[in-house]
C-alpha cells in the first residue's frame, strides 16, 4: 500500500514499485503512474490504487464427473493486472486519501471472478470425463483447460486482468470412493506380498527339508561307520587276544622250560652240594674219628696226675668264662674220676 503522510491542509503520498496510482482532482487526472510521489489536497483527491505485481490465487473447488462421482480440484492461478487503468474503472481500487486504506475490498472481488470461472472451465470438461480417466490424465488437462479458458474469458479481458500460469495441483475423489478405488491394487499388493510371503515360507520349509533330510543321510553315514569301525575294533580286539593269547602260550612255554631248567640245575645243584656236604660229613668225621684215635693213643700210658691235667683243660674250653673258682677236694676227686672213666676205652 502507499504510504502516506499528513500535513495541515495537505498530504504526502509515495507510492511503490508494484503499484499503479491514479490521482484525479475532478475530472481531470494529476498524476498517474507506478512509483508516484506527490503532495495533494485529500479534500479534492479521488485516488485509486492498483497493483501491478503478479499474485497467485489458491483455488480449491468440487466438481461431477461423466459418472457422477464428485471429486475435488486443487489448483494455483498466478495472474496479474495488465491494464491497471482498465480495471480500475471496473473494479473500486480506490484508497481513503488521509488513511492510505482501500475502501473496498477488489482483490476479493477479483480473486472470486477468478475462482468462479476456473471452476467452472474445469467441472464443463469434468462433465464428459469418467472418474477413472480424470484421476489418472485429468490434471495436465484441465490445467490447460482452465488456463485457456482464463486466458479468454471476456469478464478477465475487460477488467484488465492476464493469467500467467495455472498449476493443478491433485485431482481427488471422495474418501469413500478413493478408499474403493485404492482396496484393488491394494489387495493386489497384499496378494503379492502374501504369495512372496508363501513362497518364502515354502523355501524356507523346502530348505529345512533338504537340510534334515541332509542331517539324516550324514547321520546314516556316520552309523554305517560306526557299524564298520566296531566290527574293525571288535576284529582288532580278537587278532590282539589271539596274538596276546599266543604271545601267552609262548611265554608259559618258556617260562615253563626255564623253570624246568632252573629246577634240574636246582636239583644238580642240591645233589652236588649235598654229595659235597656228605663228603665233608665224612671227611670231618673221619678226621675227629683220626684225631680222636691219635688223642686216645698219645692219652694211653700216661700217669694219673698227666690224665687229670688233659681233663681239666678239656674241661676248661668247655666251661663258661668264671669269675672265680673254688675248687675243694672232693671237687677235684669226683672231676678226675669222670675224666678218667670218660677216657677208659671199652
């Protein structure tokens, strides 16, 4: 909007680049044009106010289909005033000229013409379109629809009003029908997700099947091993019984041999020492038998007192170590006269 800035009796307005202003004091027009600064007197000043920019416009209306389905059109119209003198004689753009403010509203009024025939170029070629065909071609078609159709329509010509560019943005049904129209190639997709599903599943299971089936054929393989490594230990167990029981019969031989020779050379061994210890029996007895002979015969002929002396000392190598000794007469008669009945040969 412009700005303006009061003074006693007179105000000041500055325009902006993107509006047109038309100043007229009476019939007659002061100033015109975009980008206008000027002093006026608001007692005498009609001025009007036009923009000149482009401007977009959200349009969002219903329409019926060939098949009498409603469905709903979202749509950008960008237009422009072309001819700002034009529609401000059709339209009220004029401005309060001590408040700046328009005094009615014509961008409403311009954006419900707008509305009205867009709205209406695109429900007439609706009316001949299925439902199906205006969901899926339906938007580059009526955009090029409704921007001809503005671009031609007589009421936007002579208000000075130009369609840059139309944008349909979505083409929708009502929810009830989008739903139905969206449940068959939604079933399709859970159909194909089910049977993606199902043949996982059946691979899955096919995969268990070669694998149990894998685990049971290693597992026969391993008994029939098992099998042939039991009957290899059981016939290795009977060689090695039979060659311990032969290594067996081979040492009780032998030891039986050596033991039959350790017992004859035993016996050679008894007999040898005991024909040497008869030997010597013998010979020792028939020494003691010599040595008694010469002891008899070096005793015979001897006196009384010499028999005696030869006893006592007999007897002395035969008796204990004594201490002391006392010796009686009648100890030394009675020890002579065994001594001497002792040496008497019978």
């Amino acid at each position: 909007m412009a700005d303006i800035s009061r003074a006693p009796f007179l105000c000041h307005l500055r325009g902006t680049p993107t509006a047109y202003i038309r100043h007229q004091r009476g019939t007659a027009v002061a100033h015109e044009g975009v980008g206008l600064v000027f002093w006026y007197r608001p007692r005498t000043a009609v001025i009007s106010e036009v923009p000149v920019d482009d401007r977009e416009l959200a349009v969002l209306f219903h329409a019926r289909t060939a098949d009498f389905q409603d469905v709903a059109v979202q749509a950008t119209v960008t237009y422009r005033i072309a001819d700002p003198v034009l529609a401000a004689t059709r339209l009220d753009f004029g401005i309060d000229p001590e408040l700046g403010t328009w005094r009615e509203k014509p961008l409403d009024q311009l954006a419900g013409m707008i509305n009205e025939s867009a709205q209406q170029y695109a429900s007439d070629l609706l009316a001949r379109t299925s439902l199906t065909t205006a969901l899926a071609e339906g938007v580059p078609v009526i955009r090029a629809r409704v921007t001809d159709g503005l671009r031609a329509d007589a009421r936007l010509v002579q208000t000075g009003v130009s369609v840059v560019g139309v944008r349909v943005v979505a083409v929708r049904p009502s929810p009830d029908v989008e739903k139905a129209l969206r449940t068959p190639t939604r079933e399709q997709i859970q159909t194909e997700a089910d049977r993606a599903t199902y043949g996982r599943r059946a691979l899955a299971v096919e995969q268990e099947r070669r694998i149990a089936e894998n685990e049971l054929q290693s597992k026969i393989e391993l008994a029939v091993r098992e099998e042939r490594l039991v009957t290899q230990e059981g016939a290795n167990e009977q060689r090695r019984m039979t060659e311990q029981a032969a290594a067996a019969r081979i040492a009780a031989a032998a030891e039986a041999e050596r033991a039959e020779t350790a017992a004859r050379s035993q016996a050679e061994r008894v007999r040898v020492e005991a024909a040497a210890r008869a030997e010597a029996v013998r010979l020792v007895g028939q020494a003691e038998a010599d040595a008694e002979a010469a002891r008899v015969a070096a005793v015979t002929g001897l006196d009384t007192s010499a028999v005696v002396a030869l006893a006592v000392r007999d007897l002395a190598d035969h008796l204990p170590a004594i201490g002391a000794l006392t010796i009686t007469p009648d100890v030394v008669t009675e020890a002579v006269a065994r001594f001497a009945r002792a040496g008497t040969p019978r």
